[in-house]
C-alpha cells in the first residue's frame, strides 16, 4: 500500500471515530498509525485538525488534507532527511492577524505558519489550513493551501516572491 493510500485510510477511519464521539487525538491512534504519521513527518495532533475541521465543517477534504501533508512529507524526506525538527514555534511567535506585508493583512501570519508546517514546527494548537489561512487564501486568488505551502518552499525564504506571486493573482 502507497503512504497516500494509508493516509486515506487513516482519515477516513477517524473521521467516522470523531461522527461517533471520539474526541481525543491522544487515543486515537494505534502504534502502526503513529509510526506512519512519524514516518510522513506528522504529528498526531495536526492530523487530527483535519479531521476536526473536516466533520464539523466540511473542509478541508480529505484530496485536500491530503496534498497538504504530501508537501509536509516532500519536504521531510528532501530537506530534512527524514529527521524532525526539535523546534516548535508557540502562538506568540506568530505575527498578529492584523500585520501587513506590502499592505496584505495576514500575510506575515500565513507566511510563519506555512514555513513551520513544512518543517513540522507548529505547536500543536497551532494549524496550517486553518479558517483564517483558508479565507486569505480564498480572498487572495483562491489559492489551494498545498500550492500556497510549494511557493513558500520554492521562495527559500524570500517572502518578496510569495509577495510578488500572491500580488500576480
């Protein structure tokens, strides 16, 4: 079976958990499900956001919950050979909803989020694809958040490209 296919697998399984009252990403995993999630370099928590977000609001989808992780896991495996991070960057890390990169609320925001969800540095409380990371990406092109999280990688850390790319939209 192809990580895809498991990752398939996995969502659609707590998916049903969460509909049925299962809601505690503590136990919702077996030890073969960590080992994957550790393997695509996710953790338990930020998978489960998904499928929060997913059950209770319908989005995002499962396609979409998967191009995400499957830029994580890219990164993972090209960047970071496999090997976590140890750093975690706390919400008050994050700049405020309001800052403005070149006039663009919320851009510094996303801009910090999608770099620690590629490096699987957010806090747990924290989720990349979130609805404020949805309604600027909504808002600002209707840009897919897997797409948004490829700019950021392909800037190398040059926020003026994204800046640019967003502003060509």
């Amino acid at each position: 079976m192809n990580w895809n296919d498991t990752f398939c697998e996995m969502f659609e399984k707590c998916s049903a958990a969460y509909q049925a009252g299962d809601f505690d990403f503590n136990t919702s995993y077996t030890d073969d499900e960590l080992s994957f999630l550790a393997s695509i370099g996710y953790k338990k928590r930020e998978f489960f956001d998904f499928i929060e977000d997913f059950v209770d609001e319908k989005v995002p989808s499962m396609s979409t919950a998967l191009l995400i992780a499957a830029v994580r896991r890219d990164y993972f495996l090209v960047e970071q050979g496999g090997k976590p991070s140890e750093k975690e960057i706390s919400k008050d890390d994050l700049p405020t909803f309001g800052d403005e990169l070149d006039g663009i609320n919320y851009l510094p925001r996303i801009l910090v989020k999608a770099r620690a969800k590629l490096k699987g540095e957010l806090d747990p409380d924290i989720m990349f694809g979130c609805g404020g990371d949805r309604k600027f990406l909504s808002k600002h092109g209707n840009i897919p958040a897997a797409d948004f999280l490829r700019r950021v990688w392909a800037s190398g850390g040059d926020d003026s490209k994204v800046l640019e790319w967003i502003k060509s939209l």
